[in-house]
C-alpha cells in the first residue's frame, strides 16, 4: 500500500489508505514521511477508532476505572478447516500481469493460492498472516488505549499444525509482547496474541481483553463489557453499539478542516509495526529487544535483517 500512498501525496492528494499499512517497517516508516513532507491528510482503514463503543472503551480504560492493567490478551479464531491444499506453481491466468503484481516483492513463481480468496494474506511475497492482516486492528486499539508506541521485546512462536497447505505463514501462532511503563500500567504490562486458524469455538472470535486490578473489560466489534475482579463491589455491565461509516466522515471532515485524523499515517505504522515484529522473531526463531526510537532490533544483526524487505529492481521507493 505504500507505494501508491507516497504517489499521492506527491501528487498533492489526500490518502485513505487500507490497512495494514506495509509489508516492511522501514516501508511504513517512508509512508510516515511522504505525509509530513507533503502536508497530506493520510488515514489508515482501522475503523475501529472511529465506532463508538471503542472511544468509549478507551476513555474508560484511561479513566483507570480498571484499576493498574498487568495484561491484555488478544485473539484472533477461525475455523477454515481443511485449509487450501497444495496446488503446484504454474502459469497465471491470462487477465493477470504476474511481473507488475510481484511488484518490488522478491520474486516468486505463481501459485494459486498467493492470488485467490485472500491468499495474500499467508505469502511472504505480499502479507503477514492474520497477524498482520488482523492484529493490526487488535494493535491499533490496544495501544491507543494504554497510550504506548511501541514494545520492548516480542516473542513469536507456531507452525502450521492446522493444515497441510502450502501457506508460508503460521495458522496456529503466539506471540508474547512486553511493554514499558504507562499510566495504567506503571510497572509495564504484557501483551499475549493468539492466532488459530483450524478451531474457532470462541462466539467472540476476534477480540482483545484487558485485564486490571480492579475490573477487566473484554471488547470486539459487537460492543464490550466489563467485569469487576472478585470480591470487588459491582455488577457487569455490557454495551453494544452497531458499526457504522463514521470512519469515511472522519476522512472527509479531516480534509476539510486539514487536521489529522485519529487513525493518522504514524498511528497505522506503529500499529503495523507491533504485528511485524511478532513475525520477526519468528522468522529469527528467538526472542527479540526492540528499539522503537531507532526501529531497530536491538544486539541482533540476524533478527534485524528481518525487518526490512528491500525493493526488487527496477522499483525505488523514494519520498
């Protein structure tokens, strides 16, 4: 996505732009820098921070009404069972230009299910798995509500127990996230994400619950509730509100007053960014140390090489 986005800034256009925002951080990180250079408006398609049971659940969260948080967890659960199976690479199909749509991706001959219903998603030519694709709304929200940037350390861990196909990202994946001090978390807190891709079983299938001292409060699309710890005064309460195209207003209402919106540019990158790095460590195969400041695996040149996905010739990306 983001090749397009820094043409259109240098083309003097504002940019919505889908999520997740790059297949790389210092991609990202170039996206951040054609929206500053060029004075556009530029929003990230994370809805959620326009519907309105999450501003509510964040402002809660910030209130300390959950008291000090020591965790969030959040999941991702479907059931795609049996999975895509293992067709050969081939020739593509004769509408599709394989060579543009390989793009500056390092190159890889064709296969099915890189192209058909979302396989995107699960190639390292031009996605991250559910992790990226999915974790980047969970991040996005979670991070806004504790008011932090980035995490310390990241550790990814899974496999491909749910298939046999030939999807080159986990469909069964952890990754355990250690974030500094703020101020619903004071002595930091942790941040577990569950990818399952062969069992669902959870009604609330794609979530996020923050645990605190006080209450816990558990929140997906369909609204959020909050539950008092035992032995603490109170009873639970729940709030549902629809999903609607308040998200598409925020677009248009930053154009017109030239603000940025609350899903700006950098809040996408940093969002994306925490879902990279979970896949990071798994392509490292070990726990990493992150340097936010710096967008950079810490002591670790191996680990590093991983968060970059340099451009295959003749592509540039250039601001």
């Amino acid at each position: 996505h983001v090749l397009p986005t820094v043409r259109a800034c240098q083309a003097g256009k504002d940019v919505y732009v889908e999520k997740p925002l790059a297949n790389s951080i210092p991609e990202g990180r170039v996206a951040v820098e054609a929206a500053r250079k060029y004075n556009r408006i530029v929003q990230i398609g994370t809805q959620q921070r326009s519907w309105e049971h999450y501003q509510r659940a964040v402002e809660i969260i910030q209130s300390g009404r959950l008291g000090q948080i020591s965790e969030v967890k959040i999941w991702d659960y479907e059931n795609r069972f049996p999975g895509r199976g293992n067709p050969p690479d081939c020739a593509p199909p004769e509408e599709l230009d394989w060579e543009f749509y390989v793009g500056p991706a390092p190159w890889r001959d064709y296969n099915p299910n890189c192209y058909y219903n979302y396989g995107y998603d699960w190639f390292r030519l031009s996605g991250g798995g559910h992790t990226v694709a999915w974790g980047v709304h969970h991040f996005d929200i979670m991070q806004w509500a504790m008011g932090v940037k980035w995490p310390k350390s990241v550790v990814g861990m899974g496999n491909m127990h749910a298939f046999g196909d030939n999807r080159e990202w986990p469909d069964t994946f952890n990754g355990i996230l250690e974030y500094g001090p703020c101020p619903m978390a004071e002595r930091g807190f942790s941040v577990q994400y569950t990818c399952r891709m062969g069992a669902r079983r959870d009604f609330r299938a794609h979530c996020k619950c923050f645990f605190g001292s006080e209450a816990s409060l558990i929140l997906d699309r369909s609204g959020y509730t909050i539950t008092p710890e035992p032995r603490k005064k109170g009873e639970e309460e729940s709030y549902r509100s629809p999903s609607d195209a308040s998200h598409q207003q925020a677009f248009l209402n930053a154009i017109r007053d030239r603000k940025q919106p609350a899903a700006d540019v950098e809040n996408g990158h940093y969002s994306t960014n925490a879902c990279h790095l979970m896949n990071v460590s798994w392509l490292a195969g070990r726990r990493i140390e992150w340097d936010g400041e710096k967008e950079q695996v810490v002591g670790d040149p191996e680990a590093n090489a991983f968060v970059d996905k340099p451009y295959r010739a003749p592509w540039k990306l250039e601001v």
